[in-house]
C-alpha cells in the first residue's frame, strides 16, 4: 500500500515532454505507456504532415504546434516553455519513436526527485556497434561529466530535469546538436548532473532517427559553434597569428631568393600570399567571433 502511495506522489509530480515529427504509428503507443507514470504529457507537434497532433489530443496529451518543421532543439524549447507556464516541478524528455522505454520514467526521474541532480541523463549501453562507436566520440567532445565524473551520454534525449532545471535551461540550437549544446550550457550554469542507466529499442518501424551521417555532422558543427564562441582567440587567433608570420617569413625568403638569383619563384609566392591571407581571415572571423561572445554576454536576461 505504502508503495502505491508513493508511485502515486511520484506520478502527480512528472511533466513529461515529446518532441514529435511524423510519428502517427508512434505516439499513441508512447502516450499511453507514458500515462502510468506522468501528470502531464507535453507533445510539441513540430510541423508534422500526419496525424501525430489529434491522436495526441486525442489521447489527452497538451498539443503544442509549431506551424513547420524547426528540428529538435526548437520543440525541446518549446517544452521548456509550456512546462515553465504550467509550473512544472520535474520534466521528464522522451523521443517519440518508442525507442525510449517510458517504464523508466521512475528510475530517471528518482535522482532528480530526491534532490540528488538537477538533471538526471538516461544512459544508453547498447545498440548497434557503429551508433555506439559515433555515440561514444561525440560524449568525447562534448566532454562533460556527471556528478559521479562519469563522461555523459550526451546523444539521449531521455532527461530528468529539476524545478531549478527547468526555469533555467536554454537551447540556442535548432537541429539534433541540442542535445550536447544544451549539456554544455547546463554545465556551465552549475546545474548537478547524473547518469541512469536504461535500455533502448532500435530498428524496425520504430526507428525514425535521424540519418546517422546527418545527425553526426549537426553535433559536430553545434559544438564547433559553442568552442568557437568561448574561445575564439585560442582556436582561431593564435592559428591566425601563426599562419601570417609564416606566410610573411616564406615572402622574406622568396625576396631574399630573388635579391641573390634574380629568380621570382612564382609558385611560392602564391602559396605564401593565400597562407597570409587564410591568416588574416582567420584573425578576422575570432574578432567577429570574440565581439558576438561578449555580446552575448552583456545581453540582459530575458524575465
């Protein structure tokens, strides 16, 4: 009986938020598992040209539309919004495409409920052996670490997220690179993070993910935005510097060259004049980069 009355308090106190893009055969399914376990069920309908939207309200599921489609990091905004109106205490985050098993809402929501994390991360193990290999390259770069200074599983979109989460958490970008941006961004506002460790379901008609190779490269150019935009100087300005004094060094060499031989080595010259100008554009993108960073920076908090 105790056990009933705490699942019960448990479920009373979930948001859950799914981002959806045509997954009619989906999201009846995912709703109704998601149901056990949730308060609320948020679905951001973003753009979708089926009928994801009415079978979520029919379901009873708050329908958010975006009128087109805007990619994962825009509808994860989006349930930050609604969840931020309707109060929510803790927001749980979940795919459509019943790839996430929502029997464990409990077990990643448990952490941030007892006030052990601000965002509990549901931590994949399994899944095909190319997915896991891109998977683990991309934690890599992401490069944050839990509570526990484990590096995390910055690719799942199955998290927990804490009142404090909620009403803090931001998105810049639109497309899959979210997820790490947002992990990054989280980070770095002190938020405690935690892994839970869940099971995945790939393949079949249920897979609706984004092409491998796409999904690749939008990670790698969000997080190439967000290294570019801290450290623009470092990443841009030195190499920058270095390869302007290597261009001009190889001119000095060319004209001394020309002084002893009266030879003009037309080849090098070349090389040399687009080597100083690459330098000069790089120096020039990590002053527009540095000038957005403190922008960004000195811009006042939206209430």
């Amino acid at each position: 009986m105790g056990t009933e009355v705490a699942q019960d308090q448990l479920t009373k106190s979930i948001t859950v938020g799914i981002p959806a893009y045509n997954e009619e055969s989906c999201i009846a399914r995912t709703i109704l598992r998601t149901k056990k376990h949730a308060n609320k069920i948020i679905v951001v309908d973003d753009g979708s040209t089926d009928d994801t939207a009415a079978i979520a309200e029919s379901l009873g599921a708050f329908v958010y539309f975006n009128e087109r489609n805007m990619g994962k990091g825009q509808a994860l905004r989006n349930i930050f919004k609604v969840a931020r109106e309707q109060q929510a205490n803790v927001l749980i985050t979940i795919d459509a495409d019943s790839q996430h098993d929502p029997d464990d809402i409990p077990r990643v929501a448990k952490p941030v409920i007892d006030g052990l994390a601000d965002i509990a991360v549901g931590a994949r193990s399994t899944g095909p052996r190319l997915r896991r290999l891109g998977q683990r390259f991309l934690d890599a770069i992401t490069a944050v670490r839990d509570v526990d200074g484990v590096v995390v599983d910055s690719q799942s979109g199955f998290r927990a997220y804490s009142k404090r989460a909620i009403e803090v958490m931001d998105f810049g970008e639109e497309g899959m690179g979210a997820e790490s941006e947002s992990l990054k961004r989280a980070h770095a506002k002190g938020l405690v993070i935690k892994q839970v460790p869940i099971q995945v379901r790939y393949g079949g008609e249920t897979d609706h993910a984004l092409n491998p190779v796409l999904h690749f490269s939008d990670v790698l150019s969000a997080l190439a935005k967000i290294v570019l935009l801290k450290r623009p100087i470092r990443f841009l300005g030195v190499p920058a510097i270095l390869l302007v004094l290597w261009g001009l060094y190889w001119w000095f060499q060319i004209l001394s060259s020309y002084n002893s031989t009266r030879e003009f080595a037309i080849g090098n010259a070349i090389v040399a004049s687009v080597v100083v100008m690459v330098g000069f554009f790089l120096g020039l993108g990590a002053i527009i980069l540095l000038a957005i960073s403190m922008a960004i920076k000195e811009r006042p908090r939206e209430a």
